[in-house]
C-alpha cells in the first residue's frame, strides 16, 4: 500500500481518488477550498460533477498541502491555469518522489508545456504526464479505460504503471513526453469545433472528417516541436482526440456545440464551465505561426472565438481551401 494524494477534488481528482484507492492504496483529496473540503467531508459525494458516486470515508479529504510529504505519489488533478501555482505550493513540502500531471493544456503565458513548469519548480522530483481518453464519469464508475503514462524518467512512469493499473485502468508506458501533452491539449481545440459542427447540425461525414485532419494539424505541430509521430496514432492522440470530440460528457465539445447554435462566446464559458479548449485554441494558433505549421482547422477555430469570425461561414471557407494532397 501506497501514500497516494490527489491535488484537486474536481471530477478527474475524485475519479482519480477513487481508481487509486481501489488499488489499495491510502488516498488523500486535497483542495485548496475550505467550503469544498466541508461539503466533501461531509456529503462525500459530489452531486455536481459525480452524482450517484460515493467517497469512501477511508479517503481523507483536507486543504492541508504538507500531507503531499510522505506521499509516493502527488497527483495534479487541477485546471492547467492553476497547474503553475500547485507546483509552486508542492516544492514548499516535497523534495522527491513522483508528480503525476493529468492537466491537460498549456501555460497561457509562455506557452510551455506543464511538466516543464512542474519540473522547474520540482527540480529533484520525477515529473510523469498522464493522458488517454478518460473522462471523470466513467472511471469513477469503473467503467474499463486505458491511459500512456509518458515521463523523461521511464522507471518513474512504470512505477506509476505498477502502482495505479488495475482491472478497471490499463496504463501504458511511453517516453515521448513532448507528444503526449501535445495531443491533450490540441484535441481540445477540435472538439470544439466538433461541438460547433453538431451546433451546425451537420453529419458524421463532416464530424469524421474534422476529427481526421484534427489529427492531421496535431501531428504536423507535434513532430515540429520534437514528438514522435506514431504518438498521435495512440491514445493520447486519436484516442482521447475521438473521445472528446464525441461524448456527451466533453465541455469542450458542449461549449462547442453552444457556439454553433448562436450563443455567444461568454455565455457559451459562464454555462459551460471550464473550458480547456477555449484557452488552448489561443497558444495553438500562435504555436503554429511560431513554427510555420499548416493548421486550417486551429486557425479557424481561434478566429471564431477570438476574432468574431462569422460563424455561419466556417464550413464553406474550410472546405474551399487551395486544394492539395492528403498529408
């Protein structure tokens, strides 16, 4: 048994929470809100983000951060805006051990890749992404998902591997830390406009076609910035980029959805919520100025959230581009 704390008591921190502790492990939920630590401790349940799931009263539930001390494993559970300052507050208490980041996004200010911040700050700890389709409503119910644990340190993402699988959650192991990150936080910005092309009242030929030349402009940007390609045929690619740009259960493709059907870009985020995708299209956009990558769809949908772009007129200049080869 192993000291495992989630930092965040979100959806994914309490699926998380809940996927370890069915593992046998000793779990600590951590949030920085007293009133959520309350509610939590007293309901243990989250109606909002889980309803029907239960916390065990085993796991313990505080906004004290030194529990992180004599943990094995600290996961990071959190918005990826608030990824920066939780990795700030952990160095105060930890010196080694594992940091687990399942954030998927980018930091908005020098468009750094997570665990390269997480690492800054953590220097003498062993930094491990994990990503996959996964989202919070089925793992916390057990239902069957498989994840890729991508570290610079492979013995800490077996360890991490070792530690968090069961029959319920596969963890495979990968060393390509660059694409994994990519992949979860572009396929963010393509389910919104999965979700815009459901608002459009478009088909599956349109959805299928977005989603593969989504692909496409995720793996053109990630082999520029240093990812193996075959990264984004796996699940931090196609898998987690089909899951989100299909499920009921994606905010990014519900806000999505809201924009094509004439809502507003503010009211669209005060209804929906969090909103990766929507900050994500903006450090995309200009991830691939800076590196000079054809992304047509990224473009488009940053101009639409950003630029007042008409909507009504996305699909038609989408698909009269120049043509060209399948690439």
């Amino acid at each position: 048994m192993a000291e495992i704390t989630i930092l965040g008591s979100g959806g994914w921190g309490i699926a998380m929470g809940l996927s370890a502790y069915n593992c046998g492990h000793s779990v600590t939920l951590w949030s920085p809100f007293e009133d959520e630590v309350k509610m939590l401790s007293e309901k243990r349940t989250s109606e909002k983000l889980l309803k029907g799931i239960e916390i065990p009263k085993d796991i313990k539930i505080t906004n004290d951060m030194s529990v992180i001390k004599d943990s094995l494993i600290t996961v990071i559970a959190t918005p990826s805006v608030a990824v920066a300052s939780v990795a700030e507050q952990i160095s105060r208490y930890k010196k080694n051990g594992i940091i687990v980041n399942l954030s998927k996004g980018l930091e908005g200010e020098s468009y750094r890749r997570l665990s390269i911040i997480i690492k800054e700050k953590n220097p003498d700890c062993e930094v491990v992404v994990l990503s996959g389709p996964s989202h919070a409503e089925e793992v916390a119910r057990n239902i069957p998902t498989s994840l890729v644990a991508a570290s610079t340190s492979i013995s800490a993402a077996s360890i991490v591997q070792d530690e968090l699988s069961s029959e319920f959650l596969r963890i495979y192991t990968s060393d390509d830390v660059v694409g994994v990150e990519l992949g979860g936080a572009i396929k963010n910005v393509i389910a919104i406009c999965a979700g815009i092309c459901d608002g459009l009242k478009l088909g599956d030929n349109s959805k299928a076609a977005l989603i593969t030349r989504g692909l496409a402009e995720m793996s053109r940007l990630g082999v520029k910035m240093g990812a193996n390609e075959r990264t984004f045929s796996g699940l931090a690619g196609i898998g987690d980029l089909v899951v989100t740009c299909t499920s009921r259960h994606s905010r990014n493709n519900r806000f999505g959805n809201l924009v094509g059907n004439g809502v507003d870009i503010k009211t669209a985020l005060a209804e929906v919520g969090t909103v990766e995708g929507y900050y994500a299209a903006r450090l995309a956009y200009d991830l691939a100025n800076k590196y000079n990558v054809s992304m047509p769809i990224v473009e488009t949908c940053y101009k639409v959230l950003y630029e007042n772009y008409p909507i009504d007129t996305v699909v038609k200049d989408l698909m009269l581009r120049p043509k060209t080869q399948e690439h």
